[in-house]
C-alpha cells in the first residue's frame, strides 16, 4: 500500500503553505494548536494522497479547511467536490469556513470544529 499521509513530494509545497498562511488561517491555527480544542492534536498543511488540507486531526479524521472567493468559481468548486469525495473515501471528515467566516467570528467555527469532537468536554480555547 502505498503512503498516503505527508506525501514527500509534497513536502517543499508544504513547507511553503505554512510561510504564507492567511489571517484566517493565522488566526485559526493560534487557537488549534498546542492542544487548545478538547487536547486534539492538529497539524497544519498536512497532506492525505495529492491533497495539502489546511488543518487535520488524525485523532478523529477531521479536515478543516479555509475558503477564499476564488472557491466561488464553479472551476474551483468542482475540484473540492472531487477532493472532498476523495477524503470521505478515506474516512475523512471535511469541515469548510469561508475565510471571512473565521476572521469575524473564530469563537463560532472553534464551536463547530467542537461538535464534531464528538467530546463532552467544553472546549479549552
């Protein structure tokens, strides 16, 4: 079988994702990591087959993904209805936010990132 997690050929991609973040996904990952969510360890611009997802939790296979308007375009929404079906497939779970989404309201997508915990426990943001 054949790696599919940290593709190393994608590796310098992803390197490069995390130097550029937007102040979505700043502001996001200044509150997933270390952690901070129910002790769920989540890495940024993780890589599962041909795909870098902004946020993961292996833990409980949820992919957190950020959206700017270019996924507005019916190209672009084409190839996330691809990609999301190709995660589904390997059990992944994919919760998408809209970058302005996050920027005005991170308490509310922390909470849905929550519920999907599947945890009793409130939130240690």
């Amino acid at each position: 079988m054949k790696y599919i997690y940290n593709e190393q050929t994608l590796r310098e991609r992803r390197k490069g994702l995390r130097r550029s973040q937007t102040d979505a996904e700043k502001l996001l990952w200044g509150r997933l990591r270390y952690k901070q969510v129910y002790g769920l360890k989540f890495y940024r611009q993780f890589s599962v087959g041909p795909y870098i997802l902004d946020f993961f939790c292996p833990q409980i296979k949820l992919a957190v993904e950020l959206d700017g308007g270019q996924h507005a375009e019916e190209e672009n929404k084409e190839y996330d209805a691809v990609r999301t079906s190709y995660l589904k497939e390997m059990g992944i779970e994919v919760l998408r936010f809209w970058n302005n989404e996050v920027i005005q309201n991170v308490e509310g997508a922390l909470s849905e990132i929550s519920r999907k915990s599947n945890s009793s426990q409130p939130p240690l943001v």
